[in-house]
C-alpha cells in the first residue's frame, strides 16, 4: 500500500469498536469506499492518496445512524402542531397525504431530507413510507445509505390501490436492489391495527425469501396497545410473536408500551427496536422503557421519526433527549450514560438494520461512513469527556464533513453533489399549494 | 430622520410584541442602540445608515434571555456526568469548585459562557454565582447584557469567607452598576435551605434597599420540598412567602414542586419563574407543573441552568424540550404552543427580570437586543410556520448575526469584539489542570 483513495490525519478517533477505543492525532486510510488502516500519523506519513484531509484534531467518528424516519413527510414539516392526536390526524395529516402525497412531491421531500440528514452528520437512514421505487433511485444519486422499507397498509395507499399490489411491486423493487451494496429495500407493513393478519404474514414471508428485515411499527400509543388486548387477550407484540411476523429480522419501531413477557419475546427473536423520544413526547405517546429492554439484552437504536411528529431530523437531539427522558423516568441518572447512547446513534443502529458487519464503527474492513466535527467551538470546550459532549453539548451544524463509502457528501459544510438551493425551492412550492387549500 | 446608526433591510420580523405581529420585506431603524422605526422598504428606503443590513428574508427576532444559569461553571462541562446526585455533588462539583472556582477561573468560564450564549442568539442571561463584580466588568467589556446575582450561602464562599462580608460588598457593587442600562447586579440568595432565615432577609432588605429583584432557588427536588415540610410544615414557597421574601420583585429558578396554594402565592406576589426542563431532567429533579403556572397568571421564563447539568447554554434546545415535556408530562399536546415557548425565551424572560419595559420584543423605544437567524436552509424549509420553526426545528448555528443595544457582537457567524481563541484554550488549561487532579 503507497497509494490510496483517500487519507484523514490528525484525527481524533471516536472508533465506537468493541472495546470503545478513541485515537489522538491517528491518520485513517481508505480505499474502494474501505477502511483500510488506522494507525498514528507517523506510521501512514509516507502514503500517497487521492485526498488528503487534515482533521486538525477534530473528531472523527462513524456517520450516525437514523433507524426511524418517513422522508418524504419533511414537506409538511412545521404544518400542524400543537393539536390533539385525532385533529392532527383526521383534520391535517390524513387529507394533506391524500392530496400531496404523489410519486414527485414524496420525491422533493425525500431529497430534502436526505439534505438535511447529510448536514446533520447522518449517513444512514431506515425510511418507511411510499414510492419506496423512486425513494431508492433518489439514495442511490444523492449518495447516502438506506434501508428503506415500502409501507403497506390494508386499505388503498397513496401508491397502491391494495396491499397484493403493492407487495407484488415490491418484490420486484426488493430484486432490483438485491446486489446494491448501499440500499436496499425491505417491506414495511405499518402496524399490527392497520395490516391484517394475512398481509402482516405475506410481508413476512417476503422479507425472508430475500432474506432481508421487515419494518414495522408496534406498541406506539397506550391506545394501540390496549386495543389490541381488548381485540386479541394479546399484546401487540405477543400477537406478532404468535402469528410468525418475527420468524426473521425485524425493525420495530417505537415500542413504547410491553409487559415483561413482550420483552422476553423482542429478546427470544433478536426483534430490534427503534426509539424515538422526541416524536413519543410530541405525540404524547409515552416514554419507551428502554432500560428495561437493554437489560433484556433487547438491542434498541434511536430515529428521529418524521419531521412531521418532531420537527427535525437532527440525530443529535435524539442523542440528548433520549439521554436525558430516560434518566427522569427511570429516577435514576446513571441510565444510559453518554458513551451507551453514542453506540445506540451507530453501531446499535447498524445491528438493528442488519448492516453491523459493514458499518456503524470505525474499524478496519468497515464502509468509510465518517463524519468529521468540528469541536474547537466555544461551547464544545473544555474537553473531559468527548462522549458527554457528542451527546450533551454537539449539535447538528458541529459537523463539518462527511463521507458514505468514502465518498465526500458534504465538505466544509458545503454539499458537493445535490443543489439544495433547487430542493428547497422545490419544496415549499409544494407547501405554498398546501397552504391555498387551507387558506 | 435622515441618518441613523444601522439600518435593516429586507427582513422578515418576529416581533413578539403584544399582538404577536410578523412582517415581511420590513425595514428596521437603529439609533443610539434604540430601535426608532420599524416599516416596510420603501418607507424607509431613502434614510442613510452608518450600517445597513440585508436580511434577505431571514428573521430577525428579538434575542434570547436566558434567565437561569451559573455561566462561570462552563469550565466544569462534562466534568461528570450520568452520576448519582450524591456522587456527583460531593465527589466532584463541590471539591472542584473549592479548589478551582477562583476569582481568574470564573472569569474564564463566565467568557466561555458569554461566547456560547452570543453565538446561540442569547442577549441576555440571568447570572447566580461568585465573583460577580467581575462577572459584571466582563459583561460590560464583551457586550452581552445581564442581571447578575450574586450568589449568597450560610458557610464560607469561593469569593467571601461568610454571607455578612457578602452583603457588605454586594451593597457596593450594586451601587456601582445602579446607571448601568445594560448590567445590573442584584442579591442570590442560593436557598432556603442553604441560607439561615437571617441573611435572606438581609438579602432582600439589600434588594429592596436598591429597588433590584433578588434571585434564588426555589423547591428544585423532591427532598428539598419534603424536607422543608418536615422542617417547617410549611412548603419552600409558603416558608419564604411567610418570612416576606417574596416582598419584592424576586426571580423564582425551578420551582419543581408546589401546591395549589404555592401557586396562589407566586401569582399574588408576582413571583417570576425560571423553568429549566433540561437541567431538571438530566438531575432527575422533576418535571415542572409550567402549564399549571401559566393558567394561575404566574410569568415562566426559560433558563438552560449551568453547562454542568445541562451541558450547553442553548436556548433553541431548551425551548423544544419545554415544548415537548410539558406536553407529555400533562397528557395534552396542545399544551405551550410554539408561539408561547417563544414568548416564554423571550419577552416572559424579560418580564421576569423585570426588564420588559427595555427588552423581549422587537418594538419602537426598545433597545435593539435583535437577532437575525438564517432561514434558507434544508432543515428549516418548507415554511408553514415560523414559531414551530423556531421552537421545533431551528438551532443555535442558525444564528448569523447577533446585536445588543444597536451594537453588533457577532456577525455572519464571526465574533466581533471578542478573541474566542484565547478564551477557549484559558478554559482548557483550567480544565487541564483539574483533570490532572482526578488521575
């Protein structure tokens, strides 16, 4: 090895490996999107490469990973807050996404998430929403990783009229992204009280002859799950077990409400769960019991959810809400220390997705997916511990670059392959015609 | 008016005046650090300016108050974390700020604080800690304005050896900044429970002597409350109420836990209340009853407490979690609307320090404390509305450009009068030094 791709030095290793290891002053090597090397400044001074980076000291840690979000909602995003759960829904969301929700505005507001995403240090995305086809064409130009699942829904969509069409496509479009190393696209039934038994089992039986996970939200609200006791003298997730929609990798997002014995069963099928604190708090939804399911060696990841139920896409929020809501309810403020909810934002993340093996930490035969942050910033000093300040004190515009299979997305806080100038225009176009209807 | 200080163009203003007015494409007039006019374009068109400023559209708002924090702590941020309160308290906070809360260091960590809160849109904070006449010469010299509270305890101090010399200067210093239009000094009186009967009378006679609010901590945990019970039979509120320390204007932080008929008293002695959900939680203090307050007329401003339980003087963070806290913590999501969060960071902050005639809103015969926070920008578009924006999706480094009394401090994300360099490396070798100490 005398010449490579690409060289960062003077970097401040967060490495998120195994045995935590932070670098000082280290020089990391890449090569066909790979981390080749890791090691001090001296030992890799003399290789050649494409690129060169002086990290100058800067952090330098894996990209983060949203394991919860619905792209394409960032165009209505700020649209309707503050209201009751039903009026949200049944007066704003429900008719809005009957409208609006077409193949080129779930494609705007797809891009101009990803946009936000890539400025904001994330450089993995799971998505659950509709024209997962196109959404999966917009990954692939924009550059970032995703694991996007196609919803599907037991009365007519705003894609498909039913759901054996939309599995049906989705076969297909699963297919097509099988040997795409970046994306790949994953069903996405929506819920036990939307999906009927029958369709909850075909979305399974898909998601495992391609061998790859399903997506799916469960135990969100109170109501939801005792409907579904009431319904079934089951749990939401004791009913899923009961029928096989676990019999493969699943990514359930939310389960903020579960007995002992749901914890069990999440832990008995290796079921990863995604929390999302701020939208359960927006929402008024409740506050998952995540210490009680990392104690059932449950692993669990974090996502922002939509920017509609949030309003951002900022994994940094996530990191400290989720820090922070979890203390209070547990009354007790040793519950997820910095460091548990650094892992939770990456290689937590990549384990729920599936995709541990090939990112998530910052290790050598890992897919180059780095950030670099800024931290010679007043409110980043002084320096105790980095972990506290990536969760307690960063934010989204302390990152500075970042690369997805070592290919630079955003340098210097400049986006080097999208136009967002003609994607944000592009969406609030689309929210100005939103706006006529209600005005 | 033909020639005035500053003048800005093209701006999409949020006023928080009385009748939550928004323009668009307005023009904003500056003199003598007053805001003189305020009008479309084109009728101002024609004025001269030493300074103009295109907003291009961007919003110019009326800058933060923070209204609770200790900003010379920021060189403890994240000393320790995730630790039990105990623990904390005694293994670390108060041995380091025994041994390292000097009258230099406080002077750095207040700088660091102070460049924080600038670059986060903050104009204004509301101190309580030691060394507050330098705290004072150091605000006066990089601009910021402030209400600082000397800190007063019932054992010997970092900066007097008892509460007595404590007054005894503190009446001085007071004296000192009573023409100060920007800093004033006031009396902080840590808490009932850390200050005899004896000195927050004292405490509040000086207050009232010099027609000043007085600062304290009130009912903050559980403990505290229970013990005061235990102790007096009296709540924390109804103990001071009793004990006339109430009898003038007096700045209330926390206030966690309270009766009905706590509440009755803050209203009737229009106590005002400083709400800090972050520190509160991340100390698994509680949740304030911050709706609750509201309906009984009692004025609830935001403070983001010190870097060490926070760990950041962020003020955008610290409006979405009220947003969102508050909401789940009363089941009900239309709870503290976006408009009020930024009421509450804003002209209620000013309110509460009894500086609203001066400050918190953007209105002919105020001081121009102004910010202009950059809109175009993927995470804030499409735009349905600015106060969700504000409160749910916008950031500290969304902040251009930052004025206080007409005079500008930080510009297109430059700092003008400070050298935040050498303030960041004083604040790590403090840090060093202490870090030395622990290993």
């Amino acid at each position: 090895m005398n010449h490579i791709d690409l060289k960062i030095e003077h970097a401040f290793i967060v490495t998120v490996n195994q045995s935590d290891d932070i670098l000082y002053d280290a020089t990391l090597c890449v090569q066909n999107g790979v981390i080749v090397a890791i090691g001090s400044y001296e030992e890799y001074k003399d290789i050649s490469a494409d690129t060169i980076i002086d990290a100058q000291g800067n952090v330098v840690m894996p990209g983060l990973i949203n394991t919860h979000t619905h792209a394409g909602m960032s165009i209505f995003r700020g649209m309707a807050d503050d209201l009751p759960l039903q009026t949200w829904l049944n007066d704003y969301i429900f008719p809005t996404e009957a409208q609006f929700c077409t193949r080129e505005n779930v494609a705007i507001g797809t891009q101009l998430s990803i946009l936000e995403m890539i400025q904001g240090g994330t450089t993995c995305f799971a998505d659950m929403y509709y024209f997962e086809d196109t959404v999966a064409e917009i990954c692939n130009t924009m550059g970032i990783r995703a694991v996007l699942a196609q919803a599907i829904v037991d009365f007519p969509a705003p894609d498909f009229e039913n759901p054996h069409a939309t599995l049906e496509s989705l076969d297909t479009t699963i297919s097509l992204y099988k040997n795409n190393s970046r994306i790949s696209v994953i069903p996405g039934p929506h819920s036990p009280y939307t999906c009927s038994l029958k369709i909850l089992q075909q979305a399974r039986t898909l998601a495992n002859k391609h061998n790859v996970p399903l997506h799916i939200h469960v135990s969100e609200t109170q109501h939801e799950y005792t409907q579904n006791l009431e319904k079934y003298s089951q749990t939401p997730i004791e009913y899923l077990a009961q029928h096989n929609i676990f019999s493969g990798k699943t990514i359930a997002a939310h389960c903020v409400y579960m007995s002992e014995h749901d914890r069990e069963i999440l832990s008995q099928h290796a079921v990863g769960v995604v929390n999302n604190p701020q939208s359960n708090l927006k929402l008024i939804s409740g506050i998952a019991p995540v210490p009680l399911m990392k104690e059932a060696d449950i692993p669990v990841a974090l996502g922002t959810d939509s920017a509609v139920s949030n309003n951002s896409l900022d994994m940094f929020q996530e990191m400290k809400t989720a820090a922070l809501i979890h203390k209070l309810n547990n009354a007790n403020p040793t519950v997820l220390p910095a460091k548990e909810i650094v892992r939770m934002a990456t290689i937590d993340g990549a384990n729920v997705l599936g995709i541990d093996d090939k990112v998530g930490s910052i290790e050598i035969g890992k897919q180059a997916d780095i950030i670099i942050i800024n931290i010679n910033q007043p409110h980043l000093v002084p320096l105790y511990s980095i972990y506290s300040h990536i969760v307690y004190a960063m934010n989204r515009h302390d990152v500075d670059t970042v690369f997805v299979d070592g290919v630079c997305l955003y340098q210097n806080k400049q986006f080097t392959l999208a136009d967002p100038l003609e994607i944000m225009i592009n969406a609030q176009t689309i929210a100005n015609a939103i706006q006529e209807k209600y005005e």
